[in-house]
C-alpha cells in the first residue's frame, strides 16, 4: 500500500526555506554551542542546527539556505585544554554555508569554576584561542557585532569594512577599523572616557546608545568623543556627588533620550547645565512620574528645547 507523502514534504523548496528563515529571525543569534559544567557540545537542540536532524530533504534545505547561518552566537569559555576537532569543524562548517553580511554575538560563559581570575583564563584558553582565530578569519565579513566578553586580553585588532552596527565596550572600541560603523552600544565611566583616545571611526558614529553612564561627567564627554551623534539613547546614569560641569557642544545631535531616577527629578537639570546642542529636536525623558514631576519634567524639556533653538 503506497501511503500518501507528507504535506511538510510536499512544500515548495522557496517556501520551506522562507520558513526557515522566518524561525532563526526569530531567535536572538541562535547559539552554535551549549555548555555544560564541565561540557561543551554542538547546540542541535535548536535551529538552524536542528534543522538538519528532520529529514534528508530538510538537511539538504538547510545546507542551501545561507541566509539562516548568517547569525551567530559563540561563547568563550575560558577553557584551558584545546577543544575536540568537530566544535571547531562545526564551526567553520556553519560559517561557510553563511551569507554575506554577517551578524555575530560573542559572549563570556565559564563552564566551571577554576582557581584561575577571567584574564588569566582567556590569556592561555586554547579552546577560546581555537574558536576566536576561526571568527577573526571572517572579520571583514561583519555588519552587525555584539561582544560580551572582555577582549582587551587578545592581541589581535579587528579589520572590519562592513562593520555597521557594534555593541562593545568603550576601551574595546578602539581594537576595531569600521570605517561605515553608525551605531554604537556601549557602556561608559568616568575613567574610560578619559583615557579613550577616539580614532577615526567615532567620527562616523551617528547613532548611540548608552546600557550605562557612571556619572554625568562621562555622558558630556561622550558627547564630545561622537561629535556627529544624531541620536543617544541612555538607559540609565549613576551621579553620587556632585561634579564639575565643563561646557561641551555637539552641533549634530537631533535627539535624547535620559532615565529619569525615581525621586531624583532635579538631577535631570544637572545632566544638561552647560551643555550646548544646537540642532536638538527632541528630548525625552523616560521613567516613572507622579503629577508632580510630570509637570516638572515637561516644563524643563520645553525650557531646555526653546534655550537650544537660541
């Protein structure tokens, strides 16, 4: 008896990689690798691994559509031995099916817990060195980079054309030649900018978003180090004593957007005293806010936009 093929078997190639396609964007950088205590092992528990384990037809499917080996994320483990020849392999495999451009996450997971402090493990991970020498043959591939683990232990600077789009931290930034780079995420603190030399790259920077600024003082001197900022973003900013305020001007910034901390609405004054942007549209102020300090927040965003526009 001759049984009728399965509908799932029966769609399109285009379709079927349309789907595909549909389900790794999806995913935020599907990961290539899950860790263990002590493990590491291929991450086929997930697309667009998974994919390949259904069926022939699936495999072959998969292997043709560089679209969904396009994204990535791969963890550094700090591991010391070397690892085994199929993770690498597996590796490479993945980057070779993908399609130009390249998005790409790299992030810090210890899979144990050895007497060894972060530096010193990613100074003398073979396993990492392996993976890290694998990615680096793909620089010039990059569009869009996350990096979530501290690179500043690698010798290696990064030549990254088509780099658009970075999340790393300020002291990292310099490590990389992104001559289209136009949006940055990042982390600031009073020291780092101070001892940040910008290259040529942060002229081209034109959208920023800051996860943190440990003080107003290195906000305005971010202002400074992106002089053709259009937008900043800040998802929140430490002040706990007051500081100088040294006047700055950015002539490019359209728009701000600050925290407002719950109880500090004053502070909001301090974060803008002296600093001078002239094409300023819009400013918003995000947080929680009682009637009270709604009006407060309105009547200083209107007062500070009209002092702009002078």
């Amino acid at each position: 008896m001759n049984y009728p093929e399965p509908y799932i078997h029966r769609l399109p190639v285009e379709l079927l990689q349309k789907i595909f396609l549909l389900v790794v964007n999806d995913v935020y950088c599907p990961r290539i690798f899950l860790y263990g205590k002590t493990t590491i092992s291929a991450n086929f528990t997930s697309p667009p691994l998974v994919f390949t384990l259904v069926c022939c037809r699936w495999r072959a499917v998969a292997h043709t559509t560089p679209g969904i080996w396009s994204r990535i994320q791969v963890a550094f483990s700090g591991r010391p031995e070397p690892l085994k020849p199929f993770l690498p392999s597996l590796l490479e495999s993945w980057l070779g099916r993908s399609a130009q451009p390249l998005t790409l996450r790299i992030v810090f997971e210890e899979c144990y817990n050895p007497p060894y402090s972060r530096r010193q493990l990613l100074e003398s991970s073979e396993a990492d060195s392996q993976l890290f020498k694998i990615l680096l043959s793909e620089s010039r591939r990059w569009e869009t980079v996350a990096i979530a683990s501290p690179i500043q232990y690698w010798s290696h600077d990064f030549d990254t054309p088509k780099l658009t789009a970075l999340g790393c931290s300020l002291r990292d930034l310099s490590r990389f030649n992104a001559p289209d780079l136009h949006y940055l995420c990042t982390r600031v603190s009073r020291s780092a900018v101070t001892e940040f030399k910008p290259t040529p790259s942060c002229k081209n920077v034109r959208h920023l978003r800051l996860r943190d600024a440990d003080s107003a003082y290195a906000l305005r001197e971010t202002l400074v180090i992106f002089p053709h900022l259009e937008t900043i973003v800040v998802d929140a900013i430490e002040t706990h004593f007051r500081e100088e305020q040294k006047p700055i001007t950015n002539s490019c910034l359209e728009s701000m957007t600050l925290p407002l901390e719950v109880g500090r609405k004053f502070r909001l004054q301090r974060y803008l005293d002296g600093v001078h942007l002239p094409k300023l549209k819009e400013l918003i102020i995000v947080g929680g806010m009682n009637k009270e300090e709604t009006a407060y927040v309105n009547s200083l965003v209107e007062c500070y936009l009209e002092k702009c526009r002078r």
